[in-house]
C-alpha cells in the first residue's frame, strides 16, 4: 500500500531542505525529497559524490588515466531499495553486471561456494551445510543443535533484544560451529562489518544470516558496476538531481546545524550560514559525531550523548596494483580469503570492470584489488600492504613474478562499528529535533538491511519521515521479511526461545 499523503508540494508550499552527505544515504534521501517537489540543496564534503563508494582520477606510471574508488562492492540482489535508487536513471539495472559465483577460500585449503547452494530457504542453509567441505560429518555432530535454534528464526528487531549483548564469536563457540565454517561463512560477515568478530554483535551477525540464507531467496549472489562507480552510477545519478532542480555543492562540508526559534535550521559551512527548513544528517560516523559536537543547540544532551558515542570501525586497506601480466584465466572476479594474514579478498578489476577491462586489453597485464578490513590501529602501514601483497602472491602464484606497473594503497577508517552491547543507544532516523532526520549505515532502522542496503532504507526513510511532517507522501520501501520465511523453521527456532 503506498504512503499516506498527497503526492508532492505545491510550487509555493515547498520546504527548502538541506541533505549533509552525498553517499548512498544522502542521495537516496536527496532524490526522494526532490522527486517530491521539495527545495533541496545536497552539501557534500568531498569534490565528488558517492561518499565511501566515490571515485577519482589518477594518472599511472605507464600514462594511462584511472579511476580509484576504495574498489570493491558486491551489490546483492537483496538491495531492493539501492537498487530501486540506481534505477532512477538505470530502470533495466543494465549497468549491474552479475559475477557467478561468491567463492571463499581459506588457508588451510577448504574453498566454500555458493553458486550451487539452492536459494530457497530453507534449502539455502541446508544446501549451504551440505554443500561445504567445511562442515563434516563429525562436524555437526559436535554442534549444539539447540544452540543453533536461533540462527532459524531471526526476527527484527528482537534479535537485538536477544543477541546484542554476545559477541559473534561468543555465540559461534555456544553453537560448536566448526572452527573452518567460522571463517568462512561467518567471519566473511563479520570482516565484511569491518571487525573483529570477537567484538562484533551477535544480533548483527544473526541479522546477516537471516538475509543470506533463511529469510531471502537471493542468497549470496550478487552484482557489481560495469564501470567505476562515478561513471556507472553517481554521474548519472547528480545529472538526475540537478534535472529536479538540486542545489548540488560539492567540496562544501557543513560546520555545524543550528535549530532556528522559527523550527528550522540553519547549516553553517566554512563560507555561509543557510537557513533551511528542514535537514538530513547523511553523514558518516566520524562526520556526525564532529558536526553534532560543533552545535550545541541542537537535540537533547541524551541524544547528543549517544551520538557521541557511536563508534568508528578500525583502519582498512584498500591496495590496487596494475600488473604486467595476467592472472591465471579462471581466476574469479571477486574471491573471499581467510587465514591469509589480513587478507579479506581478491578482486581481478579487468574480469568485470570496462575501464579497467581496456587497461588489461591494451597492456596485456592485469588490475587487482587486496582489501585487508579491521586492520590494528595504528599498524604501520608499509608492513601491512607488503604482507597483503604476499598473500596476493600465495594465493595467486602466478602473481609472484609480474612487475607492478603501479600501485594505489587507500588507508581510510569510516565505517561504523556495531559492538556487543551497542544496539539500544544507536541513533535512529528520527531525532529529538522534529526536522531534522539522520540517515546511513551507522543508524539504527530496525529493520533486516545492513551495510549499503541500510544506508538507502535510512535515507528514503529520512527524507519519508520530513515529508509525513508537511503531509506529502514517502515511498514504499522493500525489505526481506521481518522473520523466518520458513514456518517450519520458525516453529523450530520457536523452541530457542523457551
Ligand atoms: C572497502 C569497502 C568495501 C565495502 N564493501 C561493501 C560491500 O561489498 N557491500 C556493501 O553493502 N557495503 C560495502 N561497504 C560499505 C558501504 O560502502 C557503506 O555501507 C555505504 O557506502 C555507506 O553509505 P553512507 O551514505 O551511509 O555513508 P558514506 O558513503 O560515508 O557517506 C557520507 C558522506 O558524507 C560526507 N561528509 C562527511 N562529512 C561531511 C560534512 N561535514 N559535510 C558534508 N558532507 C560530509 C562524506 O564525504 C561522504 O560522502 C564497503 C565499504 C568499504 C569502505
């Protein structure tokens, strides 16, 4: 059923609303307040959009022009909400293309797969379990059955309730998971939030386990961009708002948002102060805890206390190397690895990407990515991009002998963190302040989206909430069921609760 409300502002009522934040949050909730026929003026920090997923140029070694972004993202089939943002200006999603399979390989020499795993639950996780070498026999006898009853029946947001207090790890040893399927089914999910599993919530590992396995039919396939994302996505996308008549400022962060005796706000940048009626915080953690910090009238001390409180994921690496020569031809575009020293995955750029596809075809050589999550803070860094260069050159041998035509090492740490014990004080869309909403990976929306998928929900859910205010209608959101899918599972996962 659509959203209560009529369909857009009338030209003489519309607000003038201010989005801090040109990532996936701020645009998704910059397009929906647009689309409404709402002023909008999109204030972004960096010279480009996107946030954590922009991109920029680079001139290589051998000449030839390049596009860095921190690489690699699997864009799942259950994104509904991403998805139905990038088809404001790609309705046949024509600039997603699939990789076939999500690959994981541990150390010891076990490789995982999911293209063969059934994708109905809850066949997926049954199918998942047979499938994998990971999981023997004697393997699952040794798991606690009962345990493991809750992994059956996720429901959102109870599992906070139930789970938030647990670290991941604490619950996967309470289960008896076998040690090889921790890191490969789980610890994939974990270093995937950018932490170690050890300090992550079991509520946001169960959370990652309902929508792979048992709450979607997705599974864990998923898309990526055919070209970098400026080009494929967020070129396209800036286009589409100015078209609606977005003020989009780029290079311009917002100080600090000040609440107007009148109900709205005025945003402070470095130049001006603009009086808006309305404003969206899409901002990363690190962001809104500086800007929150920087204006002190705005929301109660408890709210400004919890949003001092969020906290920021550890260092991550992100290594791209332009290689002289291929890689092996049945290498995979994207390959999870665990048990390598730090290394999370190997990307190979040119199997997928256009830009670096034509590098490849023109030079011969090869474009792989090395992402290395929840890096030790304050590691030196030249040690960490050799060891991950290593386990590059262990897993892929023939890599061991290529020149590096040039190489980018990306150093960034602004991810959210979620630790055991987090949940309840976790921001929300809606604030104290009546107009004003946040949005993002970092806030709490309970409902079964994580990671980009929970950015575009908080932002369309962000811009939802202002619009109800002034009696104009949201978008209806997707998401994957709230609880099991499964009745017979949800029966069984019932007796966990007992
Ligand atoms: C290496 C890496 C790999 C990842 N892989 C995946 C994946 O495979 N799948 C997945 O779903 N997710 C993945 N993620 C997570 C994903 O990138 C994020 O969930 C998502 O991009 C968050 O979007 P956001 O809009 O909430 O935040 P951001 O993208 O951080 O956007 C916040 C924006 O606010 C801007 N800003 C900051 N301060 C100010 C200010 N004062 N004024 C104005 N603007 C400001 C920033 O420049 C930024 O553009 C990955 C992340 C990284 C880093």
């Amino acid at each position: 059923m659509p959203p209560p409300g009529r369909d857009r502002f009338d030209d003489a009522d519309a607000p003038h609303v201010a989005v801090a934040g040109g990532g996936v949050a701020g645009l998704a909730a910059a397009v929906l307040l647009a689309e409404r026929g709402a002023h909008v003026t999109l204030y972004e920090r960096n010279e480009s959009l996107g946030g954590r997923l922009a991109g920029w140029r680079t001139r290589l070694a051998d000449g030839s022009e390049a596009t860095m972004s921190r690489g690699f993202h699997a864009f799942f089939r259950q994104y509904y909400n991403l998805r139905g943002l990038l088809r404001r200006t790609d309705p046949g999603l024509d600039r997603l293309r699939p990789l076939p399979d999500y690959p994981l390989r541990h150390s010891g020499g076990l490789t995982d797969s999911f293209a063969r795993v059934p994708r109905t639950p809850p066949l997926s996780a049954l199918g998942f379990v047979a499938l994998s070498p990971t999981f023997g026999p004697r393997d699952l006898a040794a798991m606690d059955p009962r345990a493991a009853l809750p992994l059956l029946d996720v429901r959102v947001p109870e599992v906070y309730d139930r789970f938030d207090s647990l670290g991941a790890t604490a619950f996967l040893d309470r289960v008896g998971f076998p040690q090889a399927a921790h890191h490969l089914a789980f610890e994939v999910f974990s270093r995937s939030f950018f932490a170690d599993p050890r300090e992550l919530s079991a509520a946001e590992l169960l959370l990652m386990f309902h929508i792979y396995f048992l709450g979607s039919s997705e599974g864990l396939l998923f898309d990526v961009p055919d070209d970098p994302f400026p080009q494929a996505l967020w070129e396209p996308l800036g286009d589409y708002l100015r078209r609606l008549g977005v003020q989009v400022r780029t290079g311009t962060p917002v100080r600090a948002v000040h609440p107007d005796d009148d109900g709205g706000v005025t945003v402070r940048t470095d130049t001006a102060a603009h009086r808006h009626d309305a404003a969206v915080l899409a901002l990363d953690p690190g962001a809104l805890r500086e800007t929150v910090a920087a204006s002190p009238g705005l929301g109660t001390p408890a709210w400004r206390d919890d949003v001092a409180a969020l906290r920021t994921a550890p260092p991550f690496l992100v290594s791209r190397l332009w290689l002289d020569r291929p890689v092996r031809a049945d290498r995979p575009g994207f390959l999870g690895t665990s048990g390598y020293d730090g290394l999370d995955n190997i990307s190979v750029l040119d199997r997928y990407e256009g830009e670096a596809a034509r590098w490849a075809a023109r030079t011969g050589g090869a474009v792989v990515e090395l992402h290395a999550y929840a890096v030790e803070a304050g590691a030196d860094r030249e040690p960490v991009q050799k060891r991950v260069l290593d386990s590059l050159r262990r897993v892929y041998p023939e890599t061991a002998g290529a020149q590096i035509v040039d190489a980018r090492y990306e150093w960034r740490a602004d991810c959210p963190f979620f630790p055991v014990g987090s949940h309840a004080r976790r921001p929300t869309v809606s604030t104290p302040h009546p107009r004003v909403t946040l949005a993002g990976d970092a806030i709490r929306c309970d409902l079964p989206v994580a990671l980009m998928e929970r950015a575009a929900t908080t932002g369309f859910l962000a811009a939802g909430e202002l619009l109800a205010r002034w009696g104009v209608r949201g978008q209806v959101l997707w998401t994957v069921p709230r609880a099991g899918r499964s009745p017979a599972l949800r029966a069984l996962g019932a007796l966990g609760r007992r």
